[in-house]
C-alpha cells in the first residue's frame, strides 16, 4: 500500500509525464468495481486530454484578451463602429434614392433633347421669318433657311428688277448688314424660355458698331421691346429676375435707348430708381442718380431749363426758352406755324416779342403773366394741337 501511494505521489507530481508501469499483488479485499470505475474516467480522461489542454489556452488566451480590450476601453470603440456602420447604411440608402432619380433626371433630359431636335428646323424658320419681317422696310434682300447642312443653313434671297431671284452667300453681306442679322438673331433667341426658369443676364456691348442711321433706329426699337409692357418678350423677359446690361459710347444711342422721362409712378419711383446709369469719367464709374445728373440732348435742356426759370419765377426768361421748344417741337414734327398757333396768335407775339426785347436786368420782369399762368398756356398750345401726352413726358418741376 505504501508503495502505491507512492507512486500515486510521484505521478500527482508529474501529471503530463509517463510513469513506469508497476506490479503490485491484488488485495485480498480489493473492490474491484470501483477499481474498474476509476480506471474507465482515466481512460476518458486520457482521451480528452488534448482537448481540455487546448481549452485551458484558449481561456487563459481570451481572459488576456479581456484584460487588454478593458484597459483599452473597447466598448466606446464598438459603440463608435456601430453609429459608423448605421450612417454607411443610411447613406447607401439616400446614393441608391438619388441615384434613382438621376437616372429619371437623365431619361427626362434625353427625351426633352429629342424633342428639341424635332423642333428645331420649326424654330429656326420662324426665327429667319422674324428677322425677314424686321428687315423688310430696310433691305432688298432676305434670309433663306435651307435645312440642309451641306449648303451652310442660311442664303441670301433677293430679287432683281426683272423678278429674277438670285442667292448668294451671307458672307458677302457687309459688316452692318451680318451685324444687323446677328443682332436680330439673337433676340429671337431671347423670346426662347430659360431652362428651369432661370435667372438670364443679358448683356449687349455697344451694339450700333457698324451699323448705320436706319439700322440704328431698328436697334434701339429693339432694345427698348426688351422692357416694355406689352412688347413680345414681356413673358420671357422679367425684371424680377433677369438684368439687362447695355454698353455704348454713343450718347445718341443712350439717350434714345434708355426709358425716357424722370417722372414717378404711383408708388413715386423715377427710371433711376428702377434701373442703373452709370458713366465712366476718368476710368471710373459714377452712378446717374437724377436726370440732371444724366446726359440730355439739347431739346431735353430746353425743358428742364424752363423748369427752373418758372422755379425762380423768371417770366420773361420762361417764355424765351417757351419759344426755343416751340420752334424745336414745330421743325421736328414738320407742323405749320400758323396752324399750331391757330386762334392763339396772342401767345406766339407774346413767346416772341418779349424773349427778343434787350432786357438789362434778368430781374426785372415786363411781362404781366404769372409763371403759373405762363405754364397753363403754354401746355394748352400742346394740347390744342393733339400733343398733351408730349407735354406731359417733357415738363417735370424741379
């Protein structure tokens, strides 16, 4: 017995190593079930060793790994991983929508350029019809849209005395005369929608160049359409949201393009406070913000002059320049004298006889009419004569 405890010591100590085998004589009292019993958990032991021992490193291994992720504090790491890992989800989601509706977005454009393929031989004509009618009064020729892309799209059209019908080029048009058609064209282009209805700046830059006095006229009717109330472009054209910018150096085409008269609308704006003027003087922009500020012609000055004597209460100098709009007014409208006077003889002796008398004190005044009254007589001439509307652009008190 006391040798098998031995043994039994010795391998208790030695637990992975093999042991010799011994022999020992069975007791006589020796419970051989039990032995048996014993003998079999050793052998299934035996037969798990490997796995227990594979075990035991992996939770010595994991209990490391716990103790490193704790002192690492892991938790935020992941928590952080998975509002990560939701946000990718949540953008993927919103790619694939937007995604979608590129696609559509493309599909829509795709069909909407078709269309316009379809259509533009159809706007082409009616542009080059446009241009045709504008034109009609000022040149012998017109423009020929051929849809054929081999013979350049546009000829010049035009007949000779015998009825004979030529064509020619667009190049050998003058300068005046491409500049006129390419001004034009581009209008026509205007009266096309923005896209999405958009916001349009719409710049000219001094668009008389080359083009002579009958040209210019056609021009500055033009331009002035792109504002006007009932003009063609006013549902295509809006000045709440687009900017028209016009750029000259010619003072004719200014004064002539730019809305006439300083006088407010219901609401008390002037042009000036509606649009922006501005001159350039010694390369810097100064901004027009009155009509004496602006540039006039000599007609305009008459008015204005007449303005500010009445202002002073200068009758006789009011009736000089009263004469001076007059004769101005009579030449340009080719009205006769006598009749724009008719039954009001009284008043052209008066415009004439005292604006012509030496007069050696500004001052002094011979006339027995007030300036009020001067004023009221002389717009009754205007309006006698048709001309009220005439009166009412150019006379503004200052």
């Amino acid at each position: 017995m006391k040798n098998l405890l031995n043994q039994l010591h010795d391998k208790n100590m030695n637990l992975f190593s093999e042991q010799q085998k011994i022999n020992l004589a069975v007791p006589t009292d020796f419970n051989l079930e039990l032995y048996n019993t014993i003998v079999s958990k050793n052998i299934d032991y035996g037969n798990r060793l490997a796995k227990e021992k594979e075990k035991a490193k992996d939770l010595l291994r994991f209990d490391k790994i716990k103790q490193l992720l704790d002192d690492a504090e892991y938790h935020k790491f992941h928590a952080q991983l998975e509002s990560a890992q939701k946000l990718k989800k949540e953008a993927q989601s919103d790619f694939k929508q937007k995604d979608h509706e590129r696609l559509e977005l493309e599909k829509k454009i795709s069909n909407i350029e078709k269309e316009i393929e379809l259509l533009k031989p159809k706007a082409e004509e009616q542009a080059v019809l446009n241009i045709n009618k504008k034109l009609r009064n000022f040149v012998p020729w017109s423009i020929a849209y051929l849809d054929d892309e081999s013979s350049g799209y546009y000829q010049i059209k035009q007949c000779d005395e015998r009825g004979i019908t030529t064509y020619r080029g667009v190049k050998e048009l003058s300068t005046g005369e491409k500049n006129i058609i390419a001004f034009l064209y581009f209008m026509q282009k205007l009266l096309v929608p923005s896209p999405d209805n958009k916001q349009r700046i719409i710049i000219f830059d001094d668009p008389m160049t080359s083009n002579d006095a009958t040209m210019q006229y056609l021009i500055i009717t033009e331009l002035q359409n792109l504002y006007g109330a009932q003009s063609e472009y006013r549902h295509v054209i809006r000045s709440s949201r687009d900017y028209i910018v016009i750029l000259t150096h010619n003072v004719f085409f200014y004064l002539n393009v730019s809305p006439h008269g300083a006088y407010k609308d219901k609401n008390g704006l002037t042009k000036y406070d509606k649009c922006n003027f501005y001159s350039i003087e010694s390369g810097k922009f100064r901004l027009v913000k009155s009509e004496k500020e602006d540039l006039r012609t000599s007609y305009d000055s008459l008015w204005i002059e007449l303005s500010e004597l009445k202002k002073n209460n200068l009758t006789n100098s009011m009736l000089n320049s009263m004469r001076r709009i007059i004769e101005t007014y009579l030449e340009f409208t080719s009205i006769d004298r006598n009749k724009f006077y008719r039954g009001k003889e009284l008043y052209s002796k008066l415009f004439n006889v005292n604006s012509h008398s030496v007069i050696q004190d500004i001052s002094t005044q011979s006339t027995t009419y007030s300036a009020e009254e001067l004023i009221d007589v002389f717009k009754q001439l205007f309006i006698e004569n048709n001309a009220e509307d005439h009166f009412n652009k150019h006379w503004h008190e200052v």
